[in-house]
C-alpha cells in the first residue's frame, strides 16, 4: 500500500473517533462539561482540549520536522512503512502527561473547545495529506510507553488514544 492509501485510511479512524466523541459531548451542557467530581481527575473539557491540544503539538512537530530534516538522512531511509500494533484500552495505564504542551487549560467553556477540536484536525489532517513514504518513515515520534513511531503508526495512536479518552468521557457521563 502506498503512502497517500496509508494517510488517507489514517485520517479515516482520526475522523472517525472524532465524530463519535463528538457525539458524545454535543449535548452536554456547560455546567456538565466543566464539572469536576475530584481534582486530581480532569472534566470533560479538560478532555477534549488535551485532544486538540495533542494534535496542535502533533501538527507543529510534523511542520518542524518537514523543515529540519536533512536531505541526506531522508535518502538513507527504506523499508517500513507500517507496524501494526494495537493497545486494548483496558490495558492502556495511566500516563502522566509528559510534554507540557499538551496539558490542558482549566478554564475552558464548551464553546472554546468545541471551536478549536475541528480547526486543530483540519491543520493536522492538511500535513498528513502528501507525505511521501521516505518523509512518513523518516519522522519519529516518541510516546513514553510505546516508544519510537512512524507518522502512520503515530496517527493509529491519535485514534487509539482518542478512543482511550472515550472511554473515560463515558464514566463522567455515567455519573452526571
């Protein structure tokens, strides 16, 4: 398969578990969405903005890394050009976040994040469209669990992760 089908099917299963958290949220009211039963565990804002946030930081890597990457190196680059792996969301611990760009804001109303979650995918997904498989294999991305990914292996992640926060936004709506 080649890279465009790779990105495409990626921006697939990112759209897709977009819409169903989506659906999730969209009815929930303001005060539901900022309500935090304990401090130590985020509301549902705080949810969705690490979303966004995480492709915010994905997209300024992905710009960063077009622009620094040596030519030379990308020549060097062959081979792979997907690991399938999949991580169970039962199994899937409890990370402390590691990069503080993608710590989300305490103070966001409904409105705010439900503004910035399709601005942030339609940045990210207009990067991922027109990568080359030499680029896709060339960026690394590191996740303090599963170590060094490709840009297609890091996009299951966007989706898996996602889905991991899912599962989280139902126990909240659970308990409302």
């Amino acid at each position: 398969m080649d890279s465009q089908k790779l990105v495409l099917e990626s921006i697939r299963k990112i759209q897709e578990s977009r819409k169903e958290t989506y659906e999730l949220i969209k009815d929930v009211n303001e005060e539901d969405f900022t309500f935090k039963e304990e401090d130590e565990k985020w509301c549902l804002a705080e949810i969705i903005h690490h979303l966004t946030l995480i492709e915010e930081y994905t997209f300024a890597y992905i710009i960063h890394f077009k622009n620094k990457i040596p030519k030379s190196r990308l020549k060097a680059i062959t081979g792979k050009t997907r690991t399938k792996f999949k991580v169970p969301l039962e199994k899937f611990p409890k990370v402390e976040v590691p990069i503080k760009e993608i710590v989300p804001g305490r103070f966001m109303t409904k409105d705010l994040v439900l503004e910035l979650m399709p601005s942030a995918r339609k940045r990210l997904e207009s990067h991922l469209l027109g990568f080359e498989d030499v680029l896709a294999n060339a960026f690394q991305f590191s996740h303090p669990l599963l170590g060094k990914m490709n840009l297609f292996e890091w996009c299951d992640f966007l989706a898996i992760h996602e889905k991991h926060h899912q599962k989280q936004i139902r126990e909240i709506l659970n308990s409302l």
